[in-house]
C-alpha cells in the first residue's frame, strides 16, 4: 500500500498555456517515467453512494470528504490501482493498493469482496466502508496525462486534457467503451500537488495563469446525467 499526504491545487488553461509551461518544465524538472511524447493515459472508475454523497460533498465544498477510484494506465493491464483520496481543508490524504484484473473486474460489478482476501489494512477498511455506506460504480473518466516532477521538495505538476467520462458501462479493461467529452479540447487542467512549500520557479508559472484555481474536479465533470438532472 502506498500513502501521501500533500496539498492539491488545481487551474484551468487554455491548450496554449500548456504548451509554453511544459516546454518551460521539461527544461527544468525530471519528466514522469510513464510519460510518451503526449504523456500517458489515465481511465478511473469512480465509486459512490446511492444518494450521491460523494458527489454533493464536493460540489457543496465540504471540509472533510473522500473519494474512491479504481485506476488504471492500460486497458490490458493485469492489474488495477485502488485509491482512497480524503480531503482535509487544503491538504489531501491518498492511500492506493494494487489488485489483480480479475478481483478489479469484480469491483467494477460492484462487488466488492475480492478486498477480504488482501491483507493490507487499507483494502478491509475499503470493503467495510464501501458495504456499510452502499457504494456502487458511477462514473469511467479518462484522459491524458503529462506529469514533471521535482525531486527536491516532492512536487509533482501534471497537465491532463482530452477529458471524457461514460456513466453507462464499467468495465475499465474495455477497448471500446462509449465515451463523451466534458471539457472542452482546448482546455486543459493543470494540477500542483506538493508537501510543504513551492518552489519560486514554480509559483511564477503558476501566477502566469490567465485563469483562476479551479474548484470543479473531474469526477464532477464526469457526472454530466446527474449535473443536467439537477440543472
């Protein structure tokens, strides 16, 4: 299991903007092992409450909330990533654990007892908590990455654009699922995640920004049948 603690901020550029601050990191930091030319792909199976707990925490801006995902970079990897992220005023708390393909498809069909058989704490937490407040499969988001990172302070800056999500199929080992666009192309989102301070270079780049630190994240975006329901 691997746990970080850090604080997140989040901005929303314009296609442009990302290319000039990339170019302006890759001369600076050390690049994301997974990254291509273009970055990595990212596709994340969100989980949540019947009532949509989850979802309205954020939206309503709740002090203390959580999310839970299923990850993974390659839809025929042999195995998926489950991630717990908990938000604490600034800061963010993210506990992951690796499970095997199939105990991952399992979770996709909401079941979730495939986690009793790992003995990592993290994982029985998870499968208690997921019963006991009723969570099931909501929401697939996907899209791509380019990721820089600053050994020194931890830091870690990614752009993720080409954003599209699917509330109708799970199954995230699917070479075809129907996915939709829910952020516009040219548009794309920048995310700072540190421990303790950001370095000056850093903060510069980001007080470049034509745009303000974004509040909406990209599990929210995913959820566009609930948005419209509630519009």
């Amino acid at each position: 299991m691997n746990e970080v603690f850090r604080q997140e901020k989040k901005y929303l550029i314009s296609i442009d903007e990302y290319v000039k601050h990339s170019h302006f990191l890759s001369q600076l930091l050390h690049q994301d092992p997974h990254n291509g030319a273009d970055g990595y792909m990212i596709r994340s199976l969100y989980f949540d409450t019947l009532d949509d707990r989850d979802f309205f925490e954020k939206v309503n801006g709740i002090y203390i909330r959580r999310k839970i995902r299923l990850r993974v970079y390659d839809p025929s990897s042999e195995f998926a990533v489950l991630e717990m992220k908990q938000k604490q005023g600034p800061y963010q708390k993210k506990r992951s654990l690796r499970i095997q393909r199939a105990d991952a498809v399992l979770l996709c069909k909401g079941n979730y007892s495939p986690l009793l058989k790992y003995p990592e704490p993290f994982a029985a937490e998870c499968y208690a908590y997921m019963n006991m407040y009723c969570y099931r499969p909501t929401a697939v988001i996907q899209y791509n990455r380019k990721a820089f990172i600053a050994k020194e302070n931890k830091i870690r800056i990614t752009f993720d654009n080409q954003i599209e999500a699917t509330e109708s199929c799970f199954d995230i080992f699917s070479d075809h699922l129907k996915m939709n666009p829910v952020l516009d192309r040219f548009n794309v989102v920048l995310e700072v995640k540190y421990n303790h301070f950001l370095l000056s270079y850093i903060r510069n780049m980001i007080n470049q920004c034509t745009k303000s630190e974004l509040a909406v994240c990209k599990y929210v975006l995913g959820r566009r049948n609930l948005l419209n329901h509630l519009s």
